[in-house]
C-alpha cells in the first residue's frame, strides 16, 4: 500500500492502541466546529476532559470546609504535591526523592542557580547552548551580574558550526578543554526548542564533571517528550514546566530536579522558606529551620492547590497510557510525519531536527526556504495550529496522547497546498 495515503495514515490510527486517548482532551475545532489539527503541543498542551472534574473537587471542597480541607478534603491540600511526585518521577526518569513540583519554570531555574552556581574569581563562567530558549539566557546573564561579573564576557556559548543547525559534541568537548576550568556551571535546554535536537544528558553531565563544572538542564521541551532518564543522567539539577507536554494548562507549576547526592546536604546555600522546614514540626512555628531531605527541601511556600489539580489529572492520564507506550506511539507518529514531509521532494523544505529517533522528540522543525511568517498564517487559515519561529522555521509536535497519524498526513496535505499557492 502507498504509504503517502490517507488510508494508510487511518490503517495506522486503527492499529494504534494509544488511539482512544485521544478522546480524554478536548480538541479546538474552527468557526464550523471542525477539529483542527493542533500541532502545538510543545508550546501549550491540549485540556484532558478530566481536568474540571480534577480542579472543581477542590473548589468544592474550599467552598464546603474552608481552610479545613488542608486536612479533611477528600485530597487534603496539606500534602497536596505529594500526590504528583510518584508519577512525576517516573516521567522524567527520577527518583521520588528527587522530584518536587513548585513554583513556575523561570523561577525554579534561579533557585537552582542560587545552589549550583558557586563562582569564584577564576571559575564564574556559565555554558550554554548557543540558541537556548531566551528566559534561560537571560536568567544566566543576570546570575552573572548578581554575582558581580560581565554578563557577556562571563556566558559562553555552545554553537553549531557555520553552515549547520546543530550543536556538535566535539565542540562542546574542545570549550571544556580549553576553558573547563573556568566554567562554574554548564546548563543546557534538554530538547532545543528551535531545533528540537534531543541532547545526550549523561554525556554532557560526564564531561561537566570531568571538568570539575556544575551540570543543569531545562527540560521544557523534554519533560513528558523524550526519556530524560534524568537520575542515571547524573545531572545535578533539571527543572521543566508542565504546559507543554504534560498538559497543565497556560502558566502552570515546575517541576524540580537534584539529585538524591545531593538529598541531605545542608551546606548547599539555598533560600528556604517554610514548606523546606521539617513537616513534622512546620507549624511549631518558633522552632529553628529544620531543612527537609531531597528536592522537597527547596520549596518556599505551601502549593497552589488549583493548579496541581490540573496537573495531578494530566499524570493520571499519562500513568493510563504509560509512558514506554507513549514514547514508543511518538517515534512512529514523527517517523511518519518525517516521511511525508520528506515525500513532499520540495527543494525549498528541510527539517532541521535530527533524524534519529533518539536525538529527538516529537518535535520536526521545518525550514522552509524564502518563507516569511505569511506561509504560516495561511497554514492556520487552512486549520493547522504549528508554531513560526523566525526567521523561517515551522515547529510542529504530533503529540502521541492526542494526535493521530490521520491528523499529520492532513498536516502535510494541507502545507503541500499553501505552497503551491
């Protein structure tokens, strides 16, 4: 059977045992009321149907108890984010000790930063990844001149080679051997969000340490996307937001990771607040700071009940699929979006994200040549919600929890139109 055929595309969904799931989340549909096809889950991931159920138990029981549903709710709100951390932790490859939800992306990443950025006057320097995502640029640059250095003299970047897209490990190699023992911290975005290569995070932790550097990543574009394995990874922190891939809603929580080496140590400088304090004594009130073991021990303040609902109903659905299932879904869905894309035998497209499955995730960045933002917009006009990146890349995520291989063979039908235009 040509595989470049709507049949095939529905022969896949139909032999697909994930395919149901896509029934759990609600679908945007256009003025007519047709669904569109969104592709736009690496920005922000579509609502699961349980998410209201998820958040009004918890209205409801703020409205029925007050402040006693912290103890008497049906999910009591005084150990709320502990609900999330099993889960969580198997997500992004951790252990339990090593995970807690807190906080928001940008935030997390400072506060990682405030322990694992110790710089001295002859190791400051911070490494990253040429294009990482702006908020990570920025929040180094300003650690930087926190700390009293020159925010540009202090940041070193990691880029590709004149001519190519993306980041080459040799070169990483050659910068920690030339400059590793200036380097205090090496941070880099897990998935690039440009690109949508998929780093080696044991291999970049290993040459970090080698060279005596702190070892972190933002894994935005990873968590809920690849397998970030992140415990064997030896990394020394990660954080990662939960609206793109995990399906929280606009602006949720973050998560944290350190790892269990650095579980109960106490000299760590770090801000506190009291949800890092002793659980069995928090409401002592008077007691001295009793600092709780693992990645607990850097939350600051009691959890916003609200929006963990929203993200406790998105991992209940990914702990129903299973996550093995979901990554194993995604490398088909892509392969096959990358081979209609590659079938299209237009001169003026390339993607750019890696073609090996295991330097990517969901992601295909498409670099179409001469292009400007107008091919995006007829592209939403024609029902496909992607995402435009200047100065001419198209990001697109079939997101294996909701998207259908019927729903990437349209995609391409539809960009193959609007180029012929």
């Amino acid at each position: 059977m040509n595989k470049a055929t709507l049949s095939y595309a529905k022969q896949l969904d139909a032999e697909d045992q994930l395919s149901h799931f896509r029934n759990k989340f609600h679908i945007p549909k256009d003025k007519n009321g047709n669904e569109l096809i969104y592709l736009c889950g690496n920005s922000l991931g579509l609502q699961p149907k349980i998410t209201k159920e998820y958040i009004n138990q918890e209205l409801e029981d703020w409205a029925n108890l007050g402040v006693e549903g912290h103890t008497e709710g049906k999910n009591p709100w005084l150990p709320y984010h502990e609900f999330l951390t099993e889960t969580m932790a198997a997500v992004v490859g951790a252990k339990p000790i090593e995970v807690v939800v807190m906080n928001t992306l940008t935030a997390n990443l400072h506060f990682m930063m405030v322990s694992f950025y110790k710089p001295t006057q002859k190791r400051y320097k911070i490494l990253i990844e040429a294009d990482a995502f702006p908020s990570d640029k920025y929040a180094v640059e300003s650690q930087l001149r926190h700390h009293g250095f020159d925010d540009k003299e202090g940041l070193i970047l990691w880029k590709a080679r004149e001519g190519e897209e993306l980041a080459n490990y040799e070169d990483l190699e050659a910068i920690l051997e030339s400059q590793g023992d200036e380097i205090a911290l090496v941070m880099i975005g897990g998935v690039n969000y440009y690109t949508g290569q998929f780093f080696d995070l044991k291999r970049i932790t290993e040459l970090g340490h080698k060279h005596g550097c702190m070892v972190g990543f933002d894994c935005a574009h990873g968590a809920g996307n690849v397998d970030l394995d992140l415990h064997n990874s030896g990394a020394d922190f990660a954080v990662w937001c939960t609206y793109k891939y995990m399906n929280s809603g606009p602006g949720s929580l973050s998560g944290c990771f350190v790892h269990e080496r650095h579980a109960n140590n106490k000299d760590l400088n770090r801000f506190t607040g009291w949800w890092s304090h002793n659980k069995e004594t928090r409401f002592r009130m008077r007691d001295e700071f009793d600092q709780l073991a693992g990645a607990e021990g850097w939350q600051l303040s009691n959890p916003p009940i609200l929006s963990m609902a929203a993200i406790r109903a998105s991992i209940d659905v990914f702990k129903a699929a299973g996550f093995d299932n979901l990554i194993n879904k995604s490398k088909k869905l892509t392969g096959y979006f990358e081979f209609l894309i590659n079938d299209l035998n237009n001169s003026d497209i390339k993607i750019i994200t890696p073609s090996n499955p295991e330097e990517r995730g969901c992601q295909l960045s498409i670099q179409v040549k001469n292009a400007d933002r107008s091919l995006h917009d007829k592209l939403t006009e024609a029902g496909v919600i992607s995402d435009w990146r200047e100065p001419d890349v198209i990001r697109c995520a079939p997101v294996p929890l909701y998207n259908s291989f019927e729903d990437v063979f349209n995609m391409v039908e539809r960009l193959k139109t609007v180029l012929n235009e």
